[in-house]
C-alpha cells in the first residue's frame, strides 16, 4: 500500500476579503491528512487575515534579504511565483510535498488520493504544460538566452505541486541567477512558468502533467468562471479562474480586445455581461470603450462603430 506523503497546501493570496475566505474555506474541507496554510504577500499593508486561521505572512523585502532578484519592478511576487514556496518550506521543511495553491482556483479533490498517486509515480513537479506556442509568448525573451530552444517550456501554476526535492534544487538555482542578474551576466529574468519546469527536467527530476490526476477542461488563464457558476464540479475536476461578481466582470472587460463588441447581437461578450445589472458594469465597460478608441488610428472609428 502506497503511504500518503506528508504534504502542505499552500494557499496563495494577497489580498483578504469574504470571496477569499469562502474559497479558503473550501479548499479547507478537502484536505484529509495535510496540512493547510495560508501563505499571503502583505507588502501593501492591506491583507488583514483574522487571527483563528494558519497563516503564513511575506513581504517582498523577505526575498531580498534571501538573496533573490525579482529581475521586473511591476508585480515581482507574480512574476516569481515560486518565491512563495521558498519562503514557506524554509520555515517548514518537514513535509515530503508543498502544493501552491491559487486563491481564484476551486476544485473537487481527494487530496489525500491524488498524493499518494503522485508520490506512487515519484514525480517531483507536477502542472500544466501550455499548448500555446512559445515564440508567441510575451515573455518569450525572459528565456530565449538562459536555455537552449529544445528545452524552452511553459507550465500553468495555478495548482503547482513539488517534491521536497524540487523546492531545493529550485530555490538554489535562483540564487544562483540572481547572482548572475546582479553581475550583468544575466540579462534577462525568467519568467516563473517557464523557469520552474525547465529547471526541473534538466536536473532529471520527474514531471507529471496535472491532466494525468484532475479534471483541467476548465483549468486555464481565461476565460473567468463566475463563483455561483461552479457550484457542482465532476469528481477530481479543477477550475480556474473562479471569481466573484465584481472581480468577473472586471476579468471579462479586461481580456476582450474589442469591447465595442458589447453592441453586436448576441455577441458572447455581451452576453456575459448583461446578466447582471447595468450598473454593476457600465462604468468598467466605458472605460475599455475609451482606452479603445484612444488606440485607434485616425479615421478608423466609423469602421469599428459604424
């Protein structure tokens, strides 16, 4: 019979409020025998968690004094996603597997099985490798120098699950390149997605894919699933990203391009919107209506609002 590993689930979040904890919450009644933390960047001051839950607070400080480059000055905790877990496991080394866990995720998962089937296959990362093609990703450049084409991979971490193992080859590589990055003889800073995968494999350590444990037909970057939406999940199934309603509609707004689209019947942009009340959405969707035109070329707007 295969034990199940001593295992901590990680989950992830800057900022506290009653969509967060109902998701905690959640995640909390699957966990049998592991262990359960919140691991929250607090660098704004603002994520105030109440006393009674396990929480784990972090500062972007923390990895400074730690010796790790963020390499970008917007948004380095997500850019470094991994910096959590480094953070973590150096103040809990115990556990045979740490599971990063992303707020804005919900699941059905037997925590307990899906571990003892990933320490049965000895796999020290297991995620979601992209089908998106890598030349066409925005952070191409962040790799196409450190790593040899052949090895250039991209991995979702939304749900990121690493061996003991894994933690520490990770975390001394990047101090290692962050030694580099302060000498110049890094340039550019690897983006975590490509990074963590690609380091794992060519230490040889093994990769699991996460589709070979749960259910990803609903696990990507967008488009959002609305929190009442995912009420009933198939068993093993995992969803991502699940937000509330204000953080729904902001998600839909920001990732079409052409919010003019709002106008065109029976668009599903337009769709998703309208079944909330106008005022909920009205002044978000003026706003991407704005910065739209204000991108256009002159004599280009009877074509797009004929």
């Amino acid at each position: 019979m295969v034990r199940t590993p001593k295992y901590a689930i990680l989950f992830r979040t800057h900022v506290w409020d009653s969509f967060v904890e109902r998701q905690f919450l959640r995640l909390r009644s699957m966990i049998g025998n592991g262990d359960l933390f919140i691991v929250a960047n607090n660098t704004s001051g603002k994520c105030r968690i109440p006393d009674n839950f396990p929480v784990v607070i972090f500062h972007e400080a923390d990895f400074r004094d730690q010796g790790l480059e963020f390499g970008v000055k917007v948004n380095p905790m997500w850019y470094n996603v991994d910096y959590a877990l480094y953070f973590f496991a150096d103040r809990y080394d115990k556990y045979d597997y740490y599971i990063l866990f992303e707020y804005d995720v919900r699941g059905n998962i037997n925590f307990d099985r899906l571990m003892e089937n990933i320490c049965r296959d000895g796999s020290d990362l297991v995620g979601l490798t992209s089908k998106d093609i890598f030349r066409e990703w925005y952070f191409y450049r962040s790799c196409s120098d450190l790593y040899r084409e052949r090895d250039l991979t991209k991995t979702f971490l939304q749900i990121g699950i690493f061996s003991r193992r894994a933690v520490s080859l990770l975390y001394q590589r990047r101090l290692a390149l962050s030694e580099q990055f302060r000498s110049g003889s890094l340039k550019y800073w690897p983006h975590c997605e490509a990074f963590i995968p690609i380091e794992t494999r060519l230490a040889g350590y093994h990769y699991t894919e996460l589709s070979k444990y749960l259910d990803v037909r609903r696990y990507s970057h967008e488009p959002a699933y609305l929190e009442e939406d995912t009420h009933m999940l198939l068993e093993n199934e995992v969803v991502h990203p699940v937000l509330d309603r204000e953080r729904y509609i902001a998600s839909t707004i920001r990732y079409e391009g052409r919010p003019e689209k709002f106008f065109v019947p029976k668009s599903i942009f337009g769709k998703r919107l309208r079944r909330f009340p106008v005022s909920t959405y009205i002044f978000p969707l003026f706003l991407a209506l704005w910065h739209r035109i204000r991108m256009l070329p002159a004599g280009i707007m009877g074509k797009v609002f004929p």
